[in-house]
C-alpha cells in the first residue's frame, strides 16, 4: 500500500493496527456519532415534525429536539411494530427502529407501510444489518466495537451530504478503551460515562481520522460469525422461557439476546453482583408509557444478555446458570 503524498515518513511507532479496508462502503456517509447522523439528516430533508418511538433512548429525542422539529410518540407492539392506528401526514416522517438486531421483518412492514421517502431507521442496534431502501439508515458501530464515537449513515437523498469539518476530539474518549485492555471494566467505568457525556455534545462533524482508522481494524466477519453463534446459543436454551417472539438464526449478528422470562430468574442486579453487566434499554421510556405496557415491560423486566465477539459457547453457558430459572 503506497503511502499518502500528506503523510509523514519515519519518527516514533504508533499502535500496530491490522487493516481492513473493506469494512465500510464508500456510500455510507461517516459522521462523529449517530446523533450528529440524526441532525444530519432531519437538517438537510427539512423535517418539520417526527415520529418517534416511545420506547428509544434521550439520545434520540435530543437530537430531533436540538433541531428544532416537532416530535411526537408512536407505541410499538410485542413484534416491534409501529401502532396499527398511527396515521403520518404528508409533511412528515416517521422514524422506525431495528431492536437489538432483530427486528428486520419490521422494519420491512413499517417502510412498506410508510413508504421509504418517509422513513428513517435507527440500525445503532443493529450494526451488521444491511440498509432495506429507506430515506436514511443510521449506524452507532461503538456499540459494536470499542471505539470513542462514531457514526454511519446510508442514503441516496442527494440532499444528504457528509459534514466538511472533521472531528478532531477523539483521543480525549480513548481512555476507558485502553484501560478495558489491561483492567476490569469497573475501574474505568467512570472515564466512560464522561466520554459518553462528551459525545452528546458533539456538533456535527465528519469522523475522526482515530475513529475512522480504529474502525477499519475490526474483523467484522469474526465479529458477525461470533454474535451470531452465541445469540442462536441462547435461543436454543432460553426461547422456551421468552416472552419476546424474537427470531434468531445465523443470519443476524444482534446487539445482545432480549429477555423477557416468562419464569422467575435472577434480576439484573443479581446478574451485576455477580459480574454480568447487563444494560438497561431505557429507565427513561417509562415517563412516556402507561404502566403495564409492552414498553413499560420491557424496560422493567427486560434483560438484554451480551452475546457479543468477546465470549464463547463456555460465556454463554455461565450466563445461562447465573440467570437461575426457575
């Protein structure tokens, strides 16, 4: 590979990175978070109002919030559909998301429903997922791999286009990434809640070049193979027990295996006590749902178990006897 006509030669050795330069197309548009990737696209369509899931994080609200559109809530029902009683304007648009990963079919009914010129899909769950012709499709690859930010969008809007200005502030979020090499996730636990903190207050910006690079070292295949593996590892114990019709083959790499028990397990605490930190996807939904819903359960008695690159079948096998099913 021939070196850069702007690249320094010789001086100090930096990290050895390996180099997969086919990781991400050259169609995706490569911003500084999926945010940015929201505000991006709400900016360039001129969206005036937006159609957002109650069940999803501030994060997405915020950004839809910080442009200035209207928004209003739409509730998903137990196979992650859109509410069969929601009607969408024509001047506005309406965003679906892909759950964990798992969601596909879904997001197929929702486009074919509201029409692809309508339509905005959140794929940060659900990274290996291939755009299904939508306005845009957006990607968070740091909740795949560890990385200090990043996001991706996919779109053939010509409206859409990639922020000139760089980002230069990635290496102030590498902290608790290289701790997690050599430490136990707690003891940098707090440097990231402050990178993630940082990262909502990005303005729009392009990748950096840190993030860009660290990206291209990702073995997506090995990711994708593994995720897929250890997901349909758990299916084939835990379905009989879940209450989330989700379906898992190795076709789909998800974010982590839902899992909404239809028995008594262990709770989330119980699997934190024991070292399993399992997330909680979102406290914050709560203020916009009735209690006793398909949203309001999920965020109260949902666990979202990690069957990520990093683990194997004897992870998955652990897991599985610390949930404690009765």
């Amino acid at each position: 590979m021939s070196l850069s006509q702007d690249l320094a030669i010789g001086g100090y050795q930096g990290l050895e990175l390996p180099l997969y330069e086919v990781n991400v197309a050259q169609a995706m548009i490569k911003t500084n978070s999926a945010r940015s990737a929201i505000k991006l696209v709400l900016n360039a369509i001129g969206a005036k109002k937006v159609w957002l899931p109650s069940y999803t994080c501030d994060a997405v609200v915020e950004a839809a919030g910080d442009v200035g559109v209207t928004i209003e809530f739409y509730n998903v029902d137990a196979n992650f559909d859109v509410d069969a009683a929601l009607q969408i304007q024509e001047d506005e648009y309406i965003f679906v998301i892909d759950y964990f990963g798992l969601c596909g079919e879904a997001i197929k009914r929702s486009i074919s429903r509201f029409g692809h010129k309508k339509t905005i899909v959140d794929c940060s769950q659900a990274y290996f997922a291939e755009p299904v012709g939508a306005l845009a499709t957006i990607y968070s690859p740091r909740k795949f791999f560890g990385l200090p930010d990043g996001g991706l969008l996919y779109s053939q809007d010509s409206r859409i286009r990639e922020p000139e200005q760089r980002d230069d502030s990635s290496e102030s979020r590498m902290a608790h990434l290289v701790s997690r090499l050599a430490n136990s996730p707690e003891v940098a636990y707090q440097q990231y809640l402050d990178a993630e903190k940082s990262i909502s207050m990005l303005p729009v910006k392009r990748m950096s070049r840190l993030t860009e690079r660290l990206l291209q070292s990702v073995d997506n295949d090995r990711a994708r193979t593994a995720r897929a593996r250890n997901a349909l590892y758990l299916q084939e114990r835990l379905s009989q027990y879940n209450q989330l019709n989700v379906r898992i083959d190795d076709s789909v790499a998800p974010l982590c295996y839902p899992f909404l028990s239809s028995v008594k397990t262990a709770s989330r605490a119980d699997l934190i006590s024991q070292r399993v930190f399992v997330p909680n996807y979102w406290p914050e939904v709560l203020k916009r749902v009735r209690e006793g819903s398909f949203e309001w359960n999920l965020v109260t008695n949902g666990l979202f178990l990690p069957c990520d690159q990093r683990y194997n079948e004897e992870d998955m096998d652990r897991l599985i006897r610390l949930l404690a099913i009765k």
